[in-house]
C-alpha cells in the first residue's frame, strides 16, 4: 500500500534526546519533523534567531503566571498556563517536576555536566552494544555545551570555597573534584553581562549572576540546546513546531518498510493535527514518553514497559546562612560541590537563589533570600520503582523508604548544619527533575523495552532517547548520558534509513 509520507523523521520532545537527534539526522540531508508541546522563551538568543512567537520566562513578577503549567494531585489535574515552564505532579512516594519549552528542561536545568557516577554505566547492557560506541561522545557534547570545571578561580561571586573556606577541621569540606557548568562567564566579574554574536548571528551574554538559574536564562548565560542545537538544525531545514501535544504515535501500513503517522494538538488553534514519517524518535521526558508508548494503539506489546523507574535520588532542601556568609542572591545557579562523610558514593551540592533575586517581594524578604541556599543531593537509586496506568491515568510506585541514598544525603545534610551552625531543613517526601527509565534499554522484550540501537522491541522505526531509556540510576545530573544516548540513537537512526 503507498501512503505519502511527510517527513524522513518526525521527534517528539526538543531537550537533549530531541534537539540532538534533530540536529544530526537533519545535518545528513534527512527531513525532520520536531513536535514540542511547550513554547519558544523569550530570551535573547531566541530573539537573535528571528523566532517571533515567544514566552515569557517565568522572571520577575511572572513567576506568579509562567511558573506553572499544570498541577496535578493524585486523579486531580489543575492545567494553569499552557506557556507556563513547569508541569508538577504529585504520586504517593515522589514529587515530580518537569519542563516544557522549545528546548526541554535545558531551559530550567542547573547546567550541570557530569559523567554517571558508575564508570561502567553502558556496560553490559544488551549483549550488541559497545559502550565505548556511547561515550565516545561525551566529550562531543562537552565541547557542543562549552562546559567548563568550577575552580577556585572562576570568576564568580561566591563559590562553595567561599561558603565552606579550608581550616575549621570540618568534615564537610569542598569536594575536590568539581562539576562542569555549562555557563558562559566572562572573564572578570567586572565584565558580567557582556554579550557576543557567533557567525550566525545568535547573541548570548555573560553570566550576570542575578537570573540565570532554574526559572531561565534570559541573556542566554546558561546553554540551552534551543540556540545550541536546534538553531543548527533549523538552518540544515529541520521544522520546529512548538505548542504541539502529541497524543498517539500510530503504525501506518507502507510498501518499503515501517512508518508513523503522529496524531497531536495545535495548542494555538485547538484543532487535531497529523504527519506522517518512516521514523519516528521518542524524547519527550520520561513520564511523558511512557504515557505515550503506553496510550499509542496499535503499538506491539511492550511487556516491560514502565518496569525500571527510579528519580535518581534526588532531594531538596534549604541552607540557612548567617548575615556574614556572602549573598545567594549575586551567584551562579550553582556553586558547587561538597564531600560529606556519610555521603557514600551520592552527590552534594548548594545551588543559589539567584533567580529569585527580581521577585517583587517587600525588601526584608530579599534579605532573608540572600541568606539561604538549596541543598542538593542526589545518588543512584534501585531502579525498583514502576509507571503504570489506572482508568486511563498515569500513575507512578515508589517507594523512597526503600532507597538507602536518601537516609546518606539526609545524614550528609545534618551534618553540614551542625558543623556550620546553618540550618539545614530538607523536604520530606522526594521532588524529582532526573526522572529515569520505565523504557529503558534490556537484553530482550521482557528486561527492556529498547534495544541497543535505542528501537522499541516488536516497533521498527520507533526509537527512544530520552532519559526513560537509561538503564540504571546515572547518580549525577542525566545531561551528559541523555546527551551521548541520543548521539548513539540518531545514528542508528540514520542508518537504518540508509537500508
């Protein structure tokens, strides 16, 4: 049967997994499709590259109105904003909070680049896959980010040497071994804000140490793959339709080989949309992506899917300084990492409130802002959790009783405020934003719903990169892994094209 098709590859999702695939399948001369459902933001390398249709980041006084996309609690879902940058929900063992923008959770992220906290991440996880075959790319996308190692010479503000000097005869010290920050800063804090125009005519500036943080950055200090790979992509003849929500993925019937018709809303219009491609690559966040593979009828059976969840040990918390401690309000959203003896073999760090800094709040309460900061810990967890559906609705099993890193980063914590006279209060119930797995690569249909090539087991054509593929916990910030997935996952891509 011929049926017309309207793409070579249609993506779903624009964050690592999506801006990433688009980028290199585009760059081959491949017919790309993306579908984000969230908007363009407002900032100025979006500005630079001539996109007019732009949201406001939720800065400022709109922290009140695009903050928020949605709230859900339990079967109770509260939709606020559809230009709003966070959807947030609320299962029985976790907090999830994820982004929507051109651009994913790059847009909100903390700009953290780390490699998996396990050396041997890749291995042995399908008996084809060489992990030397993903890593190769990490450095790729260090130098794509232009990533940089936090050092006491930085120059920034305030830093975690600053925070936490050497002497004392502390045990939680600055670590030494230190994140990348994938940031621009210029080179004196004098220079803050300083802006520049690469060849092709995106502007960004510096760092200016009041707004680049988990709300957005406005200057465009903090990469974000919009004007890192996605501008790429858009001049190679990818097509970027943002304010679009996929609902089903559908396998058509074609002479030559699989295809996918994509059924979406045009959140502009309110009209139900098609397009139709021979590929099709899944990168629309973990939850998301699940629900998708789970709601899609006609998909072969998936029997592992949603088996394989975990939130990466994530938790949060609030770092109360005294008056004399530099300000949390003239930082970087990071300002690194510490070492702690109970932390084991999971990851501290204190981020800044820096982004908070233009709420329009009585001046007493800027005060006490700039005296606190996030504590942040996160750490490999079991992967024992599970996403399922009930009456149509997504639901999530975890159980963060059962995962030992939360009780390491917990005692790590208190020990960081009794050593510093610091408060320090943590949230009791998990909140997430490094959701992994529930499509996670395995050796075969029952351990795994992804192959090695990242296609869905029993679904030629249909491939995963996203963070729901990561076969285990990374322990760090995902980034850097969702990033060289997606590398690996769009040459396999392009190859099968090529057949």
């Amino acid at each position: 049967m011929s049926t017309a098709l309207d793409f070579d590859v249609i993506v779903i999702g624009s964050g690592f997994g999506g801006a990433i695939s688009a980028d290199l399948l585009s760059g081959q001369g491949h017919k790309v499709l993306v579908l984000e459902r969230g908007p363009w933001r407002d900032t100025l390398p979006v500005r630079s590259m001539g996109i007019e249709d732009r949201a406001a980041l939720p800065l400022g006084g709109r922290v009140f109105t695009h903050a928020l996309r949605s709230v859900r609690i339990g079967r109770f879902r509260l939709p606020l904003n559809r230009k709003g940058l966070f959807e947030v929900q609320s299962f029985k063992g976790l907090h999830v909070a994820s982004a929507s923008s051109v651009g994913g959770a790059t847009i909100a992220w903390g700009a953290l680049v780390e490699r998996p906290e396990d050396p041997a991440f890749w291995q042995d996880r399908h008996p084809d896959l060489d992990a030397a075959a993903v890593e190769q790319h990490y450095a790729k996308v260090i130098a794509d980010l232009e990533a940089v190692e936090l050092t006491p010479d930085t120059p920034i503000p305030t830093s975690i040497w600053d925070q936490l000097p050497a002497g004392g005869n502390r045990a939680c010290v600055a670590a030494q071994e230190q994140p990348r920050l994938a940031m621009k800063f210029a080179a004196s804090i004098d220079q803050a804000g300083a802006s520049d125009t690469d060849a092709h005519g995106i502007e960004r500036q510096s760092c200016t140490f009041d707004g680049d943080g988990f709300l957005g950055s406005a200057g465009g200090a903090k990469a974000s793959v919009d004007f890192i790979y996605l501008a790429r992509a858009m001049r190679q003849g990818a097509k970027v339709q943002a304010l679009c929500e996929v609902s089903a993925i559908v396998p058509i019937p074609v002479d030559d080989g699989p295809a996918y018709e994509v059924r979406f809303k045009n959140l502009r219009t309110g009209k139900n949309e098609t397009c139709k491609a021979r590929r099709v690559v899944l990168a629309a966040g973990t939850l998301n992506s699940v629900q998708l593979l789970a709601r899609s009828g006609g998909l072969a059976a998936m029997p592992a899917l949603g088996q394989g969840f975990g939130a990466n040990g994530d938790l949060l918390g609030l770092w109360t300084r005294d008056e004399d401690a530099p300000s949390g309000l003239v930082a970087p959203p990071f300002i690194g990492n510490i070492n702690a003896p109970e932390q084991g073999d999971a990851a501290l760090g204190i981020a800044s409130l820096a982004w908070l800094k233009d709420l329009p709040v009585l001046r007493h309460l800027h005060k006490a802002l700039s005296r606190r900061f996030l504590v942040v810990g996160m750490g490999a967890d079991s992967g024992s959790g599970r996403i399922g559906f009930k009456n149509g609705r997504l639901t999530v099993d975890y159980d963060a009783a059962r995962e030992s890193v939360y009780s390491r980063i917990r005692g790590s914590f208190a020990r960081l405020g009794k050593e510093t006279g610091s408060k320090v209060w943590l949230i009791g119930k998990p909140l997430t934003v490094h959701p992994w797995g529930g499509a996670r690569i395995g050796p075969d249909p029952r351990q795994g719903v992804i192959d090695h090539r990242g296609e869905v087991y029993g679904n030629q054509g249909l491939f995963v990169a996203d963070g729901s593929a990561l076969p285990a916990a990374p322990g760090r910030p995902p980034a850097l892994a969702i990033a060289a997935w997606a590398h690996h996952v769009a040459g396999q891509v392009a190859r099968s094209l090529e057949v």
